[in-house]
C-alpha cells in the first residue's frame, strides 16, 4: 500500500501553542476555520492518529526560525526540540532546520550540525519573516552549506498572510526570485513551499525552466488549489510537485480526502505523495 509523506510539518502540541512558539494568533486560527478543539495543541500521539488514518506514513519536521530573534514577535523551534521528537519516532518523522541568516556563519555551523548529528534531511527558510528576498545575499552562505551537505531547501513563496497581529510581515517572496538563485546554486534542491499563491503561474514557470526547482502544495486546501496547478501536477509537472499540509494550517485527513477529488491518475498520485519526496529528500 502506497503510503504519503507530508514534506511541511509544525510541532503543534501544548507545549509550543503555550510557548509562543507557532507564530499563529486567534484571529489567523478563526480566519482558517481551525477547530476549537483543537487549538490549545495537539499531542504527537493524536497527530500520529490523524496521519494513519489519512495515510501519512512521514512527515518532515521543521525546526523554525521565524525572524531576526532580536525582533519582537520573532519565534523559534530548537533544533533539539524537533530532534527529540524524531529519535522518538524515527519511522515517523524526519527534521529540517530552519534557517537564520542573521546568525552568520555561527548559523551555517548549526545548520551542519542539525544534518550531520542529528540526522535532519533537508533545510527550511522563511523569507518573509527575515524580511529579505530568497535571493538575497545574506542566504547565499547557507545555499553553499546546503549544496555541500547535498540537501534540498525549502522556502515559503508566493503573498504572506498576517499571522499574527503582533507583527504584520512584508510579502518579499515573488516565486520568480528564485530564478537567479537556481542560475547561482544549479546542483542546489530549491523547494517553493505554499503553491506561491497568488503567484502560482510564476512558481509553475521557474519549476519549468530549472531542473532543481520544484514546489510544494501545502498551505492551501485542495480543493481550493489554482487550475493552473491542478494540470501541471497532472501533467508536465508531475516529477516536480511535493505533497504538503502546513500543519496545522491543513489537517492531514482534510489535505487527502480532497486531494481524492481532484481526478490524478494512480501513477501520478504516486509520484506525487510518496516518490518525489523519496526521492529529493533521500528518504
């Protein structure tokens, strides 16, 4: 039985939601229509429920660093904190580190360190958190690190949502700036997470026109997703698409039984939920 792996995760339990540490207020919570129930956190154990009964098998886990962390309203995930959870759970889930570049090269040393000794598979960027553009000097250090340590990045592309009123962040993540990092870093695995909504097409255009870029359909319900986006994942793009929920921006059961729905073939359903992340993720 083909089983999914869901490439965008957050930790989501008691302990982050108490801690400040999903960067989600009421108001985004009421906007996306999360469930009442559900909003003082999730336990792992729960979560593993949802994902087995969706068909999850993996989900990638990401150790935020949402912003400058001498900025108020900035948040972050320890690398350890999401390791804990993947020595726990080892057939469960896998670690990506978030990237700060505000850290230097003291960030880039962390960044080796998360893959190398704790094993994470990939790394993680927030541009619009940082403020800066995905193709901004200050990254390049860590585009380098991740082609050494032959691991993809992701990256939230497309508009940016107000997250939480405390700090209303700019919408710096135009899909086609993407395009000059891909020229610079060709061997370099970019991930365009969230669909780039609403700039779908231009995400669509530079997973086209460069072979290591590819985009991730997380974020947006399915059955809400682009036409545009629905034919490329079916179509010519069907090597290049990653399945993703944001949990908990999505729940897994919700994400699966509408991406049902949406008519793909079996061949391409597979490609899509399981073997393209197997296969850029080396799982």
């Amino acid at each position: 039985m083909m089983m999914a792996i869901d490439t965008v995760c957050n930790l989501f339990t008691e302990y982050e939601v108490s801690n400040g540490q999903t960067g989600l207020d009421e108001h985004f919570l009421e906007q996306i229509r999360f469930p009442a129930e559900w909003r003082k956190g999730v336990s792992i154990e729960n979560y593993i429920g949802m994902k087995d009964r969706a068909g999850i098998d993996r989900s990638l886990l990401i150790a935020v660093r949402a912003g400058d962390q001498r900025m108020r309203g900035s948040f972050e995930i320890p690398y350890e904190q999401v390791a804990s959870v993947c020595k726990k759970y080892p057939d469960r889930f896998s670690g990506l580190a978030g990237i700060d570049p505000y850290r230097g090269m003291d960030g880039v040393r962390e960044l080796e360190h998360a893959v190398r000794e704790l094993g994470f598979v990939g790394a993680h960027l927030y541009p619009h958190w940082i403020e800066l553009a995905p193709d901004h000097a200050k990254y390049y250090p860590y585009y380098a690190k991740c082609c050494e340590l032959d691991i993809p990045i992701m990256m939230q592309v497309g508009h940016n949502l107000v997250y939480s009123r405390e700090r209303r962040l700019p919408s710096v993540g135009r899909p086609i700036t993407l395009d000059q990092v891909a020229i610079d870093f060709p061997e370099l695995k970019l991930i365009g997470i969230h669909i780039g909504i609403p700039w779908t097409d231009e995400m669509i255009s530079m997973a086209w026109k460069h072979e290591n870029v590819y985009i991730g359909s997380d974020a947006y319900a399915p059955k809400y997703w682009p036409d545009s986006f629905v034919h490329y994942l079916k179509t010519y793009g069907q090597d290049k698409v990653l399945f993703g929920t944001d949990w908990p921006v999505i729940s897994p059961e919700r994400a699966m039984d509408e991406i049902k729905q949406l008519g793909i073939s079996e061949p391409v359903m597979e490609k899509f939920l399981h073997t393209n992340a197997k296969r850029i993720f080396k799982l």
